[in-house]
C-alpha cells in the first residue's frame, strides 16, 4: 500500500479545516502520516507527499524532505498557489491519477548552499527557490565580490546579490529584473540587487556552475537567506558557496493548467495594457 505524508501548515486559514475532510478519504486508500510543518523532527518515508499551504509552506516541505526525491502536491491554502496549484477539489478528483503516477511531474534543480565563517564554522542550507546575501539590520549599500567557477566576476555594490534557480525565477529574481526561466531549465541566474551601476545587469550560467558570494567593502555585517526563510549571519571575510545539489525536488503539476497559462494567471504575464 503506497504511503502518504501530509505536511500541514496550521498557520494557513483553512488548511487544518482541509486536513479533516482529507484525511479520512486518503487513509482509505493508502497508509498516512500527518505532520505540522513547523515541526522540525525528522520526515517520517513516504511515496507522495501532500502540502496543505501555500508557496511558502511548498519552499519550507522541499527542506524538510532534506534531498529525498519524492513526489510533492501541493494544495494552495494562501494567495498566489504558483508552486502549489491544486485545489482540494482539484486534488481530490485527481487522486487516482496522482497515486498512480500518471500526474505530469517535474524534476526542479535544488541549490546546496554552504556558509563559511572566517573562523573555520560552517552551515548547510538546501535550496529550492533562491539564496540572497544582503546588508545587514543597519540597511546599508553592502559589497558583494562574486566569482563563478574560481573566475571574478566583478563586486556589485547595491543591496545585495541573488542566485536563483528556474523555480526561482518567478519569485524574488523576477522582483529584482533578472529572467523568467521556464521549469526544466537547466541554468541558475546571477541577479544583482539594486546595483549602485548603470552596466550590472543579471547573468544565465551554467547549472554546474560554483558560485562564491563573500560581502566586503562598506560595511561590517551582512547576512545570507535561503529561500527567505532561513537567515544566517555574516561578517567581513566569511563566504558563501552556492553548487547544484545532488538531489532534485519533484513537483507534481496540475494538467490543467500549463506553464504559460499559469504565468498568464498568477501573475498576469503578457496581459494588454488597461486603457480607459
């Protein structure tokens, strides 16, 4: 019997609400597990996971699953559903499917992101969406030297710097200007915050590519964010090393709605102009 793990976000209005009316209907079919997204023991196995939130909750379950290539629905309890777009309704009459297999399912590239400390500390962050190293709490202009592969690219002075991936791409990546990749994409974008220049302009590099942020210049103190959940302190002389990880996160897509026409949706792309 295939085995279900649902991950709720009890923050979410609705989403405890949708755990009840679910859940007896997939114990009938399937062994299940339930667990609270902010919860942080480890996973329990599973064949499917389902999320009960919104993109947020999807960002938070990807770390959670900690590399584990399963498959993930999410079900949008909160306001833009880009990465989880399944209705309950929708999920519920597409559960055979789903269970099955038969549901199209993308593979997303995942960022391994490593902070180095100058004093030899060190901490590991996996990544769906993007990793941002910024100024500190004094919000000042932050420099930050980028290198790809062991080559400089060049210090942006700015805000900050970004590295996204194509999942990445429509969230704080587009925000900042840099491209909208489509998903399946092999690719990360290099996407400067604010840049203090008039000729910084976002950069497509390879998907094995390394990236090292390391914040110097104007101020004391920085801080790098992993898909604007996970913060982590930096000061002058740490690094951040940003690869590939070598485990993807399987995403599991509604039929009915493809790539362009979710982008033309969500977040009215290439809608006409509204004349009076």
């Amino acid at each position: 019997m295939k085995r279900i793990l649902v991950l709720v976000n009890s923050e979410k209005p609705g989403a405890t609400d949708a755990r009840e009316a679910l859940c007896p209907r997939l114990a009938d079919r399937a062994t299940l597990a339930t667990r609270d997204l902010a919860e942080t023991a480890p996973l329990p196995d599973a064949d499917l996971v389902v999320v009960l939130g919104g993109d947020g909750s999807i960002l938070r379950a990807a770390r959670l699953l900690a590399g584990r290539e399963v498959p993930v629905v999410g079900i949008n309890m909160g306001k833009l559903g880009y990465l989880a777009e399944f209705t309950a309704d929708e999920f519920c009459a597409r559960f055979d499917a789903i269970l099955a297999g038969r549901m199209p399912t993308s593979r997303r590239l995942m960022l391994a992101v490593r902070c180095e400390a100058a004093g030899g500390r060190a901490s590991e962050h996996l990544v769906l969406n993007d990793v941002l190293v910024a100024g500190g709490e004094a919000h000042r202009m932050i420099g930050v030297a980028a290198t790809v592969d062991g080559e400089q690219v060049t210090t942006y002075f700015g805000d900050g710097v970004l590295v996204s991936t194509p999942t990445g791409s429509t969230a704080y990546c587009m925000a900042a200007g840099g491209p909208i990749l489509v998903p399946g994409l092999e690719a990360l974008v290099l996407v400067p915050i604010c840049p203090h220049s008039l000729n910084h302009r976002p950069l497509v590099i390879r998907p094995d590519s390394e990236v090292v942020l390391e914040p110097c210049g104007l101020q004391q103190e920085a801080v790098c964010v992993a898909d604007g959940q996970e913060k982590v302190r930096l000061a002058r002389g740490d690094r951040v090393r940003v690869r590939r990880s070598g485990a993807a996160f399987l995403l599991v897509h509604n039929g009915e709605r493809p790539a362009f026409a979710t982008l033309s949706e969500k977040l009215h792309w290439g809608h006409a102009p509204r004349y009076k």
